[in-house]
C-alpha cells in the first residue's frame, strides 16, 4: 500500500514530465495548433457578427411591419356596422310575430280588404 | 464585444493555454499526430460555437467534454475501419508510425538537457498511459493533470462520479504497475 505522500509525488512527478512533453512539441504541430486555434476565434466572430448582416436585420424588419400593420388595421378601422336585418318596427313585429309569412307576403291585399270593409261599414251607419 | 467578459482576448487565451494539453490527451487517444490535431481542431471550433457564451469557470470543462465526445467518436469509426481493413485483409501498419519521429528530441528546444534526461521517462510515461484503456486514460489526464475536481471530470467524460473515481482510481494502479521499473 502506497502512501498518500508517495502518491502525490507520483502525480506531481507524472503531471512534470507530460508537461516537459507539450513544452518540446515538433514546431509543424505548434503552427497547427495556432492555425486551429485562430479558425475558431474566426468562427466565433462570425457567431457574434452573425446577428447584424442586413439579411438578419430585412427579416426582422419586415416581420415587425407586418404585425404593426396587423395591429394598426385591428385597431385603428372602424368597427363594421352591424347590420340588423330589421330595420323598421314593422320588419321587427313581422320577423318576432307568429303569422304565417304568406300572410305578410300577402299584405297589401288584406290592408285593401280592409279599407273596403270599412268604407262598407260607413255606407251602411250612413 | 471587446471588452465583454467573455471577449475574444480571453477566449484566444483559454485556447491557447489549453490547445497543448488537448492535443497531448487526443495525441495518446489517437496514436497519432494529424488525427490528433483534427480532433483538437473540431473540438475548438465545435466549443467556440456551442460554449463560449458561457461563463469563463465553465469553460474547461465544456472544452474537454466536447473532445471527449469527438475522440469516442473517432474511437468508434476507427474501429468499424480496423474491422472493415482486416476483413479486406490489410493490416493497420500506418497507425502509430509517426511515433518514433514525434519522440525524438526537437534540435531547436531550449531545454535540451532536460530533454536528455527525462526523455526515457517520459516515452514510458507515454507508453504507459497510451497503454490505458480509453476512460481510465480520460479520467487520470484530467485529474491528475489538467487539475480537475471529481464533479468537473465527470461533466468532461459525461458520466457519474463514482466512476470517475473508479476509472482514476484503476489508472494509477495500472501506471504504477507498468513504471515499476522506471524512476518516477
């Protein structure tokens, strides 16, 4: 069983020499990792300038039109006016009364018929 | 964005502190140098688009855990390739054969000394850990060298930390078994 302090030599001295490794690396694979490293900075900036090319900004625009303008004519028209399919008293007893529609339909007819009876009611008192 | 918290200044920072270690760890998952350097180079651009808008203390944790999640993926075509190779009869002689060259000592290295002396320790450190499975080498690397913390490291391997602790655990007994031999 080793001990705790062994141990932790062990690590130290294995943590010394990997580090001696990467100090010491071919030079060909350092420009690489150099070369790696600046693609990804460039990716990154292009992450981050990602949100202000026109292209991002026409869209964005142009949907904000759309809802102002949806908006705007939601509120701003006049309400469409209700149309009531009654538009006199008459229309209104015709439409809530329980006569039969042929009896409307018929209307003029009955109002002579009664002038008539009426006036034949006069020659008689008369 | 300059100036932000998470600019561009800081992120090339992390990146470049980071870029050795990762390439190191994917250099040992992979068995060589260019496939490393690929992985490296996915895993940095796949962390800048998914994670830098995180906070800075997140990001080694997220950067491993990206390379983590590429180098079981090269893992897994790589394997479905041996098996396809070997069935089409062709052996996989070219992996591993920039090994020899990649160890040699760089003539151009201000630290040649140093480099003479522990060369011989560090190709069996390297052997040793190359040696170890895939996630009792992620678990040892990220512990005992990149410094992470039980919780981070199994965020970074996207398992539970029991078997962190297990994998990291297993890993020392095996390195330690393997570099009996050598003065470590």
């Amino acid at each position: 069983m080793k001990t705790p302090e062994a141990e932790k030599l062990f690590l130290e001295n294995v943590s010394g020499l990997l580090n001696e490794g990467i100090q010491n690396l071919d030079r060909s694979i350092q420009q690489r990792l150099e070369h790696a490293r600046i693609e990804a900075l460039k990716s990154d900036a292009q992450k981050r300038a990602g949100f202000f090319i026109p292209l991002r900004w026409t869209m964005v625009g142009g949907f904000a039109t759309i809802i102002a303008v949806a908006a705007g004519l939601f509120f701003w028209l006049p309400t469409s006016p209700v149309v009531f399919p009654a538009k006199h008293i008459e229309d209104l007893e015709i439409i809530t009364s329980a006569e039969h529609i042929d009896f409307y339909q018929n209307l003029d007819f009955y109002l002579w018929l009664a002038t008539k009876e009426d006036s034949l009611k006069k020659g008689k008192t008369s | 964005m300059g100036s932000g918290p998470n600019s561009k200044e800081a992120l090339s920072r992390f990146l470049a502190d980071i870029e050795r270690r990762a390439f190191k760890m994917a250099r040992f998952a992979s068995g060589n140098a260019d496939e490393a350097l690929d992985l490296v180079q996915d895993g940095m651009m796949e962390f800048v688009k998914r994670y830098s808008d995180q906070p800075q203390e997140k990001w080694k944790a997220l950067f491993y855990r990206v390379l983590h999640s590429r180098i079981i993926d090269w893992h897994r075509r790589s394997f479905v390739r041996r098996r396809v190779l070997t069935w089409l009869g062709r052996g996989d002689a070219e992996e591993d054969a920039d090994d020899r060259l990649l160890n040699l000592p760089d003539p151009a290295s201000p630290n040649p000394y140093d480099q003479a002396v522990h060369q011989e320790e560090r190709m069996a450190l390297e052997k040793a850990i190359r040696a170890l499975p895939l996630r009792q080498r992620q678990a040892f690397l990220l512990r005992a060298w990149e410094g992470m913390n039980v919780a981070q490291a199994a965020f970074a391997m996207g398992c539970a930390e029991g078997s962190v602790k297990t994998h990291y655990s297993r890993a020392i007994h095996a390195l330690r078994g393997m570099l009996e031999d050598v003065r470590i």
